[in-house]
C-alpha cells in the first residue's frame, strides 16, 4: 500500500498548489488596528485582519521590511457558522500562536458578539 499512499499524498500536494489555498483552523480574535506591520493606519471603524507572526513571516516572498510583506496584498478569507468573510491583511500579532487570526470590530462582530472575546475554531485562507 505504500506507494498508492505516496501517490495520494503527491495529488493532494498538487491540489493544494494548483488552487492557492490552504486552509487552517484557529481561534479568531477581536484586534484594535493602529500603525500596522504592512504600514498603513488603520481605525476601529475599518474591517482590517491580522495573523500571527509565524504566518507574516513565512508567507512566501516575506522581506526583511514588513512593509513590503507581499501578503500585504492579500486578504484573510474566514469561514464560520455558515458564513465567511474576505478581509485584508495589515498587520501581524508578535506573540500568537501560529493558527490564531484577528480581525478589527466590524469584522469581528460578522462571526459573534465583541462581548464573546474569542471564537474557536474557525476556518481561514490567505487569498
Ligand atoms: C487601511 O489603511 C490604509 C491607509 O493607511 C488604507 O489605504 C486602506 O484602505 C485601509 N484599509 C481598509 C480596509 O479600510
Ligand atoms: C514570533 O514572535 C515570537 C515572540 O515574539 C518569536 O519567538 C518567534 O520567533 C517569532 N516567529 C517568527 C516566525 O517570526
Ligand atoms: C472564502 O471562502 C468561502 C468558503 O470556502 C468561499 O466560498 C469564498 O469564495 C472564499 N472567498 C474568497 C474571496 O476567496
């Protein structure tokens, strides 16, 4: 059976590629956006996401300079509860675990009451 497994494993590895999307499971978070990692300022009043460094910094093309992160480019696609929602990356967050994303009030009250804190368990791609 082994190189049937292998087989499978190198499709999937294609798959992955040839789609651009790789999704993750984490714990969402409510962030207050500022002067990010990308080098925009941004408000409370605007839908802006952020994922922790280990995802900024390892995002292909990642540069010495944040400001130049080509995931600064991309969004956060979330996908929870029957619904998702595609925000764009500012800013990373130095000491979250890996998975963990944040998304500013208004994004963040698209998937629970700010009240609510955390949501576990959601899905979500860069794209
Ligand atoms: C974030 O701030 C930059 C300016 O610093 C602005 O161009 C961009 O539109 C803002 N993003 C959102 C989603 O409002
Ligand atoms: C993320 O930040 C932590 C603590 O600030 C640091 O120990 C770790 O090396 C950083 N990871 C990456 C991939 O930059
Ligand atoms: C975000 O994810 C949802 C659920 O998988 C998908 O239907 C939607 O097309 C994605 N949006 C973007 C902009 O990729």
């Amino acid at each position: 059976m082994r190189p049937a497994f292998a087989i499978f494993l190198l499709a999937s590895a294609l798959v992955a590629v040839d789609s651009q999307v790789v999704v993750h499971t984490g714990t969402l978070f409510n962030f207050v956006p500022g002067l990010g990692a990308c080098g925009f300022t941004n408000t409370s009043s605007q839908t802006v996401a952020s994922v922790s460094n280990h995802t900024f910094n390892t995002f292909a093309g990642a540069t010495a300079n944040p400001n130049n992160n080509p995931i600064c480019k991309h969004s956060l696609n979330i996908t929870h509860g029957g619904t998702h929602l595609a925000v764009p990356i500012v800013d990373f967050c130095a000491s979250c675990p890996d998975e963990n994303i944040g998304l500013s009030t208004p994004g963040f009250v698209h998937f629970a009451p700010t009240s609510a804190g955390i949501v576990t368990g959601v899905s979500w791609s860069i794209v």
